[in-house]
C-alpha cells in the first residue's frame, strides 16, 4: 500500500511539474463529459416534457372536435350539376350532436368513458367585478377524463344533469379572481345573463404554457364547468332551428358564413385497450360520417399516437447526441494516449533513474496510469460542472426544459476514469518495459 501510495504521489508531481500540458490533455475530456451531461439533460427534460404532456391528455383517448364548414370548403365537395341553385346550396350536416355522441357509445363495445364539452365564452360578474370567461358544458366524465380532482364541495348529481339544474364547478383561477379570501362553495356567480351556484373547487392543474399550445387544450383553471344539460337549456343550444336560421336560409351570403351550428364543440372517447385505438377512431370517423351525410365536418385525433411519435424521434435526437458525445470521449481518450506516449519518450532517464533505485515495472506502469486517471477524472469534475451550467443555460435561454440527474453526474465521471485508465495502460506499459541501463545512457 505504501509503494502505492507512493507511486500516487509521484504522479500528482509528475502532473503539477507540466500544468500547460496537463490541461491540455484533459480538454477532449472536458468537452466530452460536458456534452454528456448537457445531452442527457435535454433528452431527460424532453422525455419528462412528454410524459407531462401524456398526463394532461389522458391515456387511451381520441379526441373529436368540431370543424365549421365555410362555402370555400363546401365548393370543393359540390358535384357540377349546372344548376345554380344546387352549385349554390352547402351540403346539409347537423352538425356534432350528444346524439352522436350516444350512437357512439352504444355501437362500439370498448369505449370505456365519452366526454362531450360545450364552450360559451361569457362574461362573469360576482362582487363588482367582471372578466372575461369560459363557461363549458360537461359531464362528470370530463374530471375523470382529465384527471382533474376536487378541492372542496362535490361533482354534478344526477339530478343537476337531468333537470338542467343552474349549478357549477369553478377552476383554481376563478375562485383566485373572484373569491380571494373567501370560501365560493354556496355562493353564486353570474355568468352572462344566468345566476349559478357554485357546488365545488377544483384543485389547481399545473401545465406550462408551452405543453398547453402543443396539445392544443386550454388551460382549465381558467374555466367554469357546468352540466351539459344546463348550458343547452340555459345558455345556447346551437342545433335548433330558430326563425331567424329559416329567414337566412335562401340568403346567398348565408353560403360564405362560418357560424358554429355544432351543438357540442368536441368529445373525448376513451377505449379500453391502447392497441385498438387507431381502429377506433376510423370506426367513429365513418360513424359520424355517415351520421352527417358524407360532410367531414369535424377532426378526428389521437394525441397519444401523436406524442409517441414525437418520443420516437426525440429518442432518436438523443442517440445522435449521445454518439457525438461518444466521439468527443474518444477523442479526448486518443489525446490523453498520444500525450502519455509523448511523456514516455521525455522521461526515459526519469524512469531509468526509479528503476536503478529499486523501483520494479508494476511501480512505473501504476506511476503513469495514476497520471493518466487523475487528467480525466479532472477532465470530468470540469466537465461536469461546465455541463451542468450549459444545460441551465439553454433551459433558460431557449425554453427548453432540461433535467440533471445523479446517475448521468455518475455515468460521466465512470466513463471518464474509464478512459484514463484503458488509454493510460499501453503508455505505461511502454514506459515499464524500458531497459534501466538504456534509459540512463538517455539525454
């Protein structure tokens, strides 16, 4: 232990006596642990990135939403008859229904839950104060869909959905607007013209903004929740033909107009196995289809699939990340050898001078890996920090979200004493085998 010891100790004078040279054999290191460490910050934060993402969605879903046929739309579906009239006329579709959704649900056996939502931006009023909101029709489906959890109060009853009863459900903001210091549960809120009573809280749901525009939902918190039901009897049901629908009826104008006439806004369908989504939403796209008279009139997506993708090709980013960092280690090993070799060839008397001392070959190879670890592992801290500071630096210059884990820390500095040691053996061995009596004849 104490020929070890010293054998250390000789390297680390061995190293301070040629710092310039020392450092710059430890750079290739620097820069390989550095990209590293930065690599797998980035594909751990976009991974973590789309796992949130996942979350907000909810596993197994497909969402529909509704898609408002304008008359530039419609031409492109018109059959040239070489009558006006008929040129003219857009193709009749009732739009998206609770109808469609019912005849989804009791057609195909394994949709587990279906959610439909209504959204009325409206203007809220509650103790003098008035902002701008959205008051959105849903079942109890929809917390359980989006996982979104009660804070305080309770969930709609059978009895607020089937009579259209004027209660509601609050997001975490609101009750921050509205009712700071108070408890809202009992107390009302006017939304445009209908007084609600507010039955429960929902617990915050945290989503950055960047995940909420990618998936394109809104933020929740933002909203007030009330029954289906409700908002058609209270509110706007948009699938009634009113008087003022039939005067508009033979006006040409009437043709270009892009007013929503869905009576829903979109529906999320959850299946009970993940393998038969894809085949899902092709059965509820020709369901609709047919229901809506060949008018394509809503979209069908599966965000699932979509963000599976996006994982397959951010793990693909970060394999070539990782063979780029992979080639800068490298690199870095190649110089550390060819500097250690250098080294070799510069200490020759050095070494014939500890062998004519007593000093055997396992005392001159342990001599120069010691040196040669000691360069990587110092190549690693530095590494590691420099790392560290360049995954911060683009998480907060670019918005991209990074993580730093303690095994990938660990990965980097394995990985670098590794190379000190496989690429420091063949210079110590070379310099272990020198004849004592040739290496002091050396100048």
């Amino acid at each position: 232990m104490q020929r070890v010891i010293f054998n250390f100790i000789l390297a680390i004078e061995g190293i301070n006596a040629n710092k310039l040279r020392s450092f710059l054999t430890g750079l290739g290191i620097v820069f390989g642990v550095a990209a590293v460490i930065a690599m797998l910050a980035i594909g751990t934060g976009a991974k973590q990135s789309i796992l949130d993402q996942m979350k907000l969605i909810g596993a197994n879903n497909i969402v529909v939403q509704s898609k408002v046929k304008t008359g530039d739309d419609d031409d492109q579906g018109q059959q040239s008859s070489g009558s006006a009239n008929t040129k003219n006329k857009k193709p009749y579709s009732p739009g998206l229904t609770l109808l469609d959704v019912e005849a989804i649900e009791g057609t195909l056996p394994n949709v587990e839950k279906i959610s439909p939502e209504i959204v009325l931006p409206t203007t809220v009023i509650q103790s003098a104060k008035q902002e701008k909101a959205r008051c959105v029709g849903v079942t109890n489906a929809f917390f359980e869909l989006n996982v979104m959890k009660l804070e305080k109060g309770q969930y709609f009853h059978h009895e607020h959905i089937e009579y259209g009863r004027p209660v509601c459900i609050i997001g975490k903001n609101i009750q921050t607007k509205f009712f700071p210091n108070d408890d809202p549960v009992g107390k009302q809120i006017k939304c445009g013209n209908t007084w609600l009573t507010i039955i429960g809280i929902l617990k915050k749901r945290k989503a950055s903004k960047e995940s909420l525009q990618n998936l394109g939902i809104r933020d929740y918190n933002d909203d007030i929740y009330i029954p289906v039901s409700t908002s058609l009897i209270r509110f706007k049901d948009r699938a009634k033909i009113t008087k003022d629908k039939i005067g508009n009826n033979d006006n040409e104008d009437n043709n270009k107009s892009d007013d929503n006439y869905h009576q829903i806004d979109r529906f999320v369908v959850r299946v009970n196995d993940s393998k038969t989504m894809q085949a899902t939403a092709d059965l509820v796209a020709r369901i609709l289809k047919r229901r809506h008279l060949d008018v394509i009139d809503f979209e069908i997506e599966v965000p699932e699939l979509l963000l599976e993708q996006e994982q397959k090709t951010q793990e693909t980013f970060n394999m070539v990340l990782a063979a780029i960092a992979g080639i800068s280690l490298l690199v870095g090993g190649i110089g550390i050898m060819n500097i250690m070799l250098a080294s070799v060839l510069e200490r020759i008397k050095e070494i014939g001078v500890r062998r004519s001392l007593g000093a055997n070959q396992r005392d001159i190879i342990l001599q120069f890996l010691f040196e040669a670890v000691f360069i990587s592992l110092i190549g690693g801290l530095i590494g590691v920090l420099l790392g560290v500071g360049a995954a911060k630096t683009v998480s907060a210059s670019s918005g991209i979200p990074t993580i730093v884990s303690f095994w990938s820390i660990a990965l980097a500095f394995g990985v670098s004493a590794t190379i000190g040691l496989v690429f420091g053996i063949f210079p110590a061995r070379k310099a272990a085998i020198q004849d004592p009596i040739k290496a002091l004849r050396s100048d």
